[in-house]
C-alpha cells in the first residue's frame, strides 16, 4: 500500500482539529469526509481542501477508495457505524470515549478480531513524545516500583443544556469527555484495578458534571482520577514511585514536558514537544499499522480500551448514571 487513504466521520469541533495534523503523517491522505447534513460535509471538504463529501454515513462505507476511517461523532453512535464500517472492511480510529457501555466495546472489538480489521481508540495521549518518554523511564526503573497514579482534568463549560458535553441523548458529561483521560493514563501505567469507587456530581438530566474515582489493585497499588465540566484544573497527572516521581506538567492529556524527581536528586524537566497539534502522532501509528497489515496497535491495544471502558462502566453505575448507548445498525 503507497498510500493510506483516510476518512473522516462526523465533521464536528475535534475533527477539525485532528484533520489539520494530516500534513504530518507521511503515507496518508483524508480522501473524504461523511455527514448526515450535506452542507456540514461539503463545508468541512472545502474548508480541507478534501475532494469528496457524502451526505450519509454509509455512502463512505460504500466507496472503495476510503481505506480507514476516523469516527468523530458524538459517542453514542459510534457503535452503528464502527460495526457497519467493520462489516464493510474498513479500518477504524474511533474517538474517546470508545462507546458509552462496556458491552458495545466489545461488541465492536469481537468484530474486529474476527475480521482481522485494524481499530484504535483515539487516545492521543499515549502518543504523545513527552508520555512516550515518561513511560521509557518508568520502565527503566527511574522511579523505582510504581505504587500510586494521580491525575486530574477540570474545563469549566457553560452549562448549556443545547451543547453536546450537557446532553443525555448525545453522551455527554465528564465521564466520556474529561474523566476518561485521567483513567486511560492510570491504566496505562497500572493496567486494570479490580476495585473501582467513584463519587460525583450529576444534572437534573442524568448528566455527570464532575466526579471523582479512586482504582484499587490487588498488591497495593491505587489511582485517583478527578473529572469536571464546572471546575478549570491545572491538567496534571503525577506517577509515584518508591525512589522518585515523574510529573506529567500541564496539560497532561498533551504535554509538551515532564519533571522527573529522582530521591536525592534535583528535578530534572524534560522536555519533548508534540508534532503539530499533538493529533499527528496517533495518527502515524494507525496509518504505519495499517500500512503493515496489522490489526491493533501495541501502545493503544483493544484489551485496554476494554478496561478503560469496563471502569468507566462502574463509575457510571455508582453515579446512578443510566447511559443509553446507540442503536446497532446505521
């Protein structure tokens, strides 16, 4: 394959964003954009200069020079089209939160592993350069034994009960848009905890404005990750060790630096800044996959976007949260 041919689902605010990092990927090219509104996708073609605009989600499914698609949608409908996207072959990047239950995730990887088809959750972080580094020395020992992860993400947004992140219908919340982040990354590095505990605040709707989670392991080991939609927080995240710890300095989610804080030692910054906006990255790893015949990626494999989900799932049962994922079919 010369070229890997992209595109893109849902022309909304964070597609935009990532469309504009494609000049960074060598061996791709954004071939076509979907929506379900014609001057939505034919506004977002022109604007990216993309030369074909569909005015349905299975129109791109149709084409046969779309190689792999980015889903951008909002959450709850990213279940039809990844599955309708995998029955029709085509390679999958779909935005965080993956789906908004534990069940449409795996209905979704089961597929995908059955059909040997390429799909990543769109977690940009776990590409960033400076997490690539904080990760290469947690493994080389820099900190010693990893016992605790801390982590926080707060934007305060209007609550406009109009916008997407306060909408029941569309998924919003802190959970699949903030607080998602904070548990990706202590997954990361601690991997799946068998004790989840959360504590939150929810809108007359159902909707999560702010919560709190603490993640229990079996050798000791805990998590804290706090998500709000009313509180503006730093955005850091700190792994701690017994002989040091690494601060991801703000915002964490995509950092251009680190403080690595040995025992006795000065702090020492690092720093690694992102290509572009920081989309390029994960970006590149999907399209070297692809390119290569894989079928997951090893930084961001489905078996964590599993966990991921399955502890956001409980968060969501001890909020008394109720989320309505999408129907199955487009």
């Amino acid at each position: 394959m010369t070229s890997v041919r992209w595109g893109i689902v849902g022309p909304g605010r964070i597609a935009s964003k990532v469309v504009r990092d494609f000049p960074y990927v060598p061996g791709a090219e954004v071939v076509a954009v979907a929506s379900r509104s014609k001057e939505r996708a034919t506004a977002f073609a022109a604007e990216h200069g993309i030369d074909t605009a569909y005015d349905s989600y299975q129109a791109i499914l149709d084409d046969p020079d779309v190689d792999v698609l980015y889903v951008a949608t909002p959450h709850p409908q990213h279940r039809a089209i990844a599955l309708a996207a995998l029955r029709a072959g085509k390679a999958l990047l779909v935005e965080k939160a993956f789906t908004v239950t534990p069940g449409a995730t795996r209905e979704i990887a089961d597929l995908a592993r059955e059909r040997g088809i390429f799909v990543m959750e769109a977690m940009w972080t776990r590409f960033q350069p400076a997490v690539v580094r904080m990760r290469e020395l947690i493994a080389a020992g820099a900190i010693g034994e990893v016992a605790s992860v801390q982590v926080e993400l707060g934007a305060k947004q209007n609550a406009d009960p109009n916008d997407r992140f306060f909408s029941f219908e569309l998924g919003g919340g802190a959970l699949f848009d903030l607080t998602v982040y904070p548990i990706s990354f202590a997954q990361m590095v601690l991997g799946k905890p068998d004790r989840v505990h959360a504590h939150g605040v929810l809108t007359g709707t159902g909707v999560d404005v702010e919560g709190s989670v603490l993640l229990g392991y079996p050798d000791g080991r805990t998590a804290t990750a706090f998500g709000s939609l009313r509180c503006q927080t730093p955005g850091m995240a700190r792994v701690v060790g017994t002989e040091g710890w690494i601060e991801v300095l703000p915002r964490f989610h995509h950092p251009s630096a680190i403080l690595l804080q040995r025992n006795g030692h000065e702090p020492e910054t690092i720093t690694r800044p992102a290509t572009g906006a920081g989309y390029s990255h994960e970006l590149i790893e999907v399209t070297e996959c692809i390119a290569a015949g894989r079928t997951e990626s090893a930084v961001m494999p489905l078996a964590d976007t599993i966990a991921v989900q399955d502890i956001m799932g409980a968060v969501a049962e001890q909020l008394g949260m109720e989320p309505q994922e999408g129907p199955a079919e487009l």
